[in-house]
C-alpha cells in the first residue's frame, strides 16, 4: 500500500469513482503479481491487467489515485509500478526545469 497520510481520507467521495471501475469484480490476481514472478508470466499478465484497464471508464480516476498516494504496487490506471515512478520522475524533472527557467530569467 502506499503511504496513508497521502490518502484522501474517508469521506465517501473520493472513493465512488472505484464503483465503477472495470476490475472491481475481477479480484487482485490480475493487477498484483505474485512473489517471484518475472519474464513473460509478469509481461502476460501486466498485458491482461491494462486490457481491462483500457476499456475502464474510470482508468484517469484510478492513475490519478496510485499518482498521489504514490502506490508502489501493482497495475492501476493502466500503468506498472516502474510506469508511474517514471512518470512521477518526469513530472519531477519539469518541474526543476520550470524552476531553474524562471530562477534565471
């Protein structure tokens, strides 16, 4: 899980987008891979999650969530733990960018 001061709390609101989401039936087999698993195992199974992710309509709802508790498992939004450290890490670097830019004009 990850860190739970970053959760939105416990007002219903922030959580109905998760009624609506296409893996709500499915368990979390699919989106959390087990111990040890690695090579095609993991890449069949990454592949199947985001399948289901793809036709989700709350899949913004989903990576926003894991984005800003910065959850350092599993499949959500479409994207691998590795896929959202990236994006936060490229989110992170525009940023510098941005500051650096206005810090020397």
């Amino acid at each position: 899980m990850g860190n739970i001061s970053r959760l939105p709390g416990t007002a219903e609101h922030h959580w109905l987008w998760q009624e609506d989401a296409a893996c709500r039936e499915l368990g979390s087999r699919l989106f959390f891979h087990p111990v040890g698993e690695r090579g095609p195992d993991s890449e069949e199974r990454d592949a199947a999650a985001k399948e289901v992710c793809a036709r989700c309509p709350v899949r913004r709802e989903c990576l926003q969530h894991a984005l800003e508790v910065q959850e350092p498992f599993g499949i959500w939004g479409g994207l691998t733990e590795q896929e959202r450290r990236r994006l936060r890490a490229a989110g992170r670097g525009r940023k510098r960018s941005a500051v650096s830019a206005s810090a020397s004009a």
